[in-house]
C-alpha cells in the first residue's frame, strides 16, 4: 500500500471516529432533554400536585383551583414529555404505553381547561385525597426522596396507573 493510501485511510478512520463521537453526543444531549422534560414537567409536578392537595385538605379546601390548575400542569407535561420523545425518537414502545394510559387515568379527575375553572364536587375532593394518597405510595410526595432518573420515573408512572381506578369510583 502505497504512502497516499496510507495517509487517505488515517483521515478516513480519523474523520469516522469524530463522526461517530458527535452522534454518540447528540444522542446523550436528546437523552438528557427528554429526561429533564419528565423530571421537570411531570414528577416535580406530580410531587407539588401531592402537597397542594395536602394544604387544600389543612385549609378545607379554600382554594381548590390550586390542585385543578396543577393537574393541568401534570397533564400538559406528560403531553409534552410524550411529543418530545417521539419526535426525538429517544422514547420507547412500552414507555410510551404507560405514559398514555397516565394521561388517561388523571384525564378523569377535574382540571382546569382555557379560560375555565373546574368546579369540584365532595366526590372530586375525596378522590383527590385518594389520589394524594396513591402518589405518595408510589414515591411522589413532599418530603419524599425521589430519583431525577428517568427509569425510575417510568416504574412511578407505571405504578401510578396500576392503582388508579377507571373510571374514579
């Protein structure tokens, strides 16, 4: 092989190995945004969700739009934690399953929609009491130790959906 082949091939190998490196970067970088999308808009949210109903259960449930208001942050982040995965194609089949039937199950619960407030009946209050109690068994409270991971995030979801009734009884 003559001395040119030699040089040629060096760059090629050289210029493959920086390509395979910035690909491997740009896959961790969409790993970490999907990531931070779910820890930040859904289990942040769902752990605040948990102690707003709390306070609305210590206060008599004098401002209950806090928990209404909060559920449609819940609900807007798992749709924005789902868009984004699928669109950075970093979220899995069965992720996405589990996600979906999350959304579906706190869909039920009374939440606030554009320029309305839900009203929320005695029914409503004792399932968001039972929801607060269901999110707290599943490692989603306040003053609970939570993994900003997303596999561990997905085993709470999952769970969560197990134990949450449909429809709310």
């Amino acid at each position: 092989m003559g001395e040119r082949r030699k040089l040629l091939l060096s760059i090629s190998i050289g210029l493959n190995l920086i390509l395979v490196i910035i690909v491997a970067w740009g896959m961790m970088k969409m790993n970490f945004v999907k990531e931070q999308v779910f820890v930040t808009e859904v289990q942040n949210n769902l752990v605040e969700l948990e102690g707003l109903i709390a306070h609305q259960m210590d206060n008599d449930w004098s401002e209950p739009n806090l928990v209404t208001t909060e559920l449609g942050d819940v609900l807007n982040g798992i749709w924005l934690g789902m868009t984004t995965g699928e669109q950075l194609g970093t979220l899995s089949k069965s992720d996405k399953e589990v996600l979906e039937h999350l959304y579906s199950k706190l869909n039920q619960y009374p939440h606030d929609e554009l320029y309305s407030f839900a009203d929320l009946t005695e029914e409503d209050k004792q399932n968001f009491v039972d929801l607060r109690k269901t999110l707290r068994e599943v490692g989603l409270g306040l003053n609970l130790t939570i993994s900003a991971n997303i596999d561990s995030f997905i085993s709470q979801a999952e769970a969560l959906d197990h134990k949450i009734e449909s429809p709310l009884e």
